[in-house]
C-alpha cells in the first residue's frame, strides 16, 4: 500500500526480487508527464535557495556553520512517495560503493528481461532558463574517467563513524559524497543535471544511511538549534522534521549492512 513503511535495500543484480519490483516502478515514473514524472521530481530535487547537492553545498547556509546536503534523500521531493504510487512496496536501494567498486550492474546493463534498463540513462527535459539554454539528452557517465576521483573506502568510512561532532562528521562526509560524484562523472559532475541520473538515488541512499547509522550509534545531540528550525522551502518542512526515518516511511533493512555501526572490525 502506498505510504506504509517500505524497506531499502542493497542495489543488486536486476533478477533480485527488490530490484525488480523498483525498476518496474523507476519505468513506470520516468513514462509520465506530469508533476509525478521522473522529469519533475528529479528537477525540483535542487531549488533556488535550498542546496541539498553537491558540490559546494557547505556555502549554502554559512551561518549556520554545517552542511545539511545529507537532507537530500528525506526531502519529499525525492522519488520515493511516487515510486510506491505506482508499485506497492518500491523503495530507493543504496549503492554501497564501500563494497561495489564499479557502477552496480543493475545500472548498466542495456535491457533488463528485454525491455530497456531504466537505471542505465534518462533523456532529461530542462526548460530554458534567463541564465541557461534548455537541455533535452539522454544522461551520460564516465567512471572513474577523472585520474584525481576515487571512491572511498571502508575504512574511511568506519573512521567517520567514530567523528562524534555532528558538523564535523558531516563535512567529512559530504567531501566523501562529492568524490562519489566526480568518480561517476558525466551527468552527476553537474549541479542541474545530477539527479536526473538515475544513480543518483542509489548514491545519496547510501550516504542517507550512512547518517542513519550514525544517529544510531550517536544520535542527534549537536545539531545546531538554527538548524533543527530551518525551513526546507518549498517543502514545508524543517530540518527537524526529517531526522527520522521511520516518520518518513522508510527503514534500511538488516540484510546487508557492512558498515560497522560500532566503528570497528565486524
């Protein structure tokens, strides 16, 4: 039932039974034209005034002197609510690139039982805007074509993990967040086209959970209170209102969690 609690699990093979269920649904939402298109939602994920993306998304809110981009994959804009109206039960999947070192299969094969993958590309339709011209092609990649980009490690990881300030774990985490963009290149190397990338969500997913996990071990003390009552326009709602998952709808599932909640060697 659309709105019931859903679980997010490990990008897989596209024959696993939760990767079926959200590529027919990804299909289903990058088929429409309205405001629940795959278009719409993926062009309202970064608005004027509210910069949930990197890069350079710490000079967002200066004076409250933390990043707050680990809210992209809470905001309602994202394609979770959608996806579930279309097929029960669809939920994002997290790209653990501490592990999968290389773009997930079920995100680059060409067809997936014949049809076309709808996780390899997506034309994108981006209106002409007074700074910039219209742009109308199908998303690109190129991993690990940038000799100065990496993904990062388990271990680096676990490290932030340990970081006990909240800003600080943040800003370490988001500088991890941003190589992941420039390791896919292409598409996710630019601010307005990103997260019209379909990996996109597999990416941020992961960096979602990463701060799930942490809240686990360290919970929500030394958020800055400017923060916890900033309006998230045009949402309506503030930081404070996205901190918990399961209000939102969604849990990270047991099955598969190699990051080390404790911080050390599992």
């Amino acid at each position: 039932m659309a709105g019931s609690m859903v679980y997010r699990l490990r990008v897989a093979d596209p024959t696993a039974a939760h990767m079926g269920t959200f590529i027919k649904a990804m299909t289903a939402i990058q088929a429409r034209l309205d405001n629940k298109s795959f278009n719409f939602v993926s062009g309202s994920t970064w608005c004027p005034g509210v910069v949930l993306l990197a890069p350079s998304s710490k000079s967002a809110y200066p004076s409250a002197g933390a990043a707050i981009f680990t809210l992209a994959p809470r905001i309602p804009s994202t394609p979770r609510q959608i996806l579930q109206d279309q097929v029960a039960g669809a939920a994002l999947p997290w790209w653990d690139w501490t592990q999968d070192r290389v773009i997930p299969r079920a995100y680059s094969v060409v067809s997936v039982d014949s049809k076309p993958n709808p996780l390899r590309r997506y034309r994108m339709q981006v209106p002409k805007t007074v700074r910039n011209p219209a742009i109308s092609h199908n998303t690109v990649r190129s991993p690990g074509s940038n000799p100065q980009s990496r993904l990062p490690s388990k271990n680096e990881i676990d490290n932030v993990m340990l970081d006990t300030d909240w800003a600080s774990f943040s800003d370490r985490l988001e500088s991890y967040h941003d190589d992941v963009h420039v390791w896919v290149g292409g598409d996710m190397t630019n601010i307005t086209t990103a997260a019209f990338d379909p990996i996109f969500y597999a990416h941020h997913c992961m960096i979602d959970r990463i701060w799930y996990l942490w809240q686990v071990k360290h919970g929500n003390g030394g958020i800055p209170q400017a923060l916890l009552n900033l309006p998230l326009e045009p949402f309506g709602k503030t930081f404070r209102d996205v901190l918990d998952v399961q209000a939102l709808g969604y849990e990270y599932g047991s099955a598969a969690t190699p990051i080390n909640v404790a911080g050390g060697p599992q």
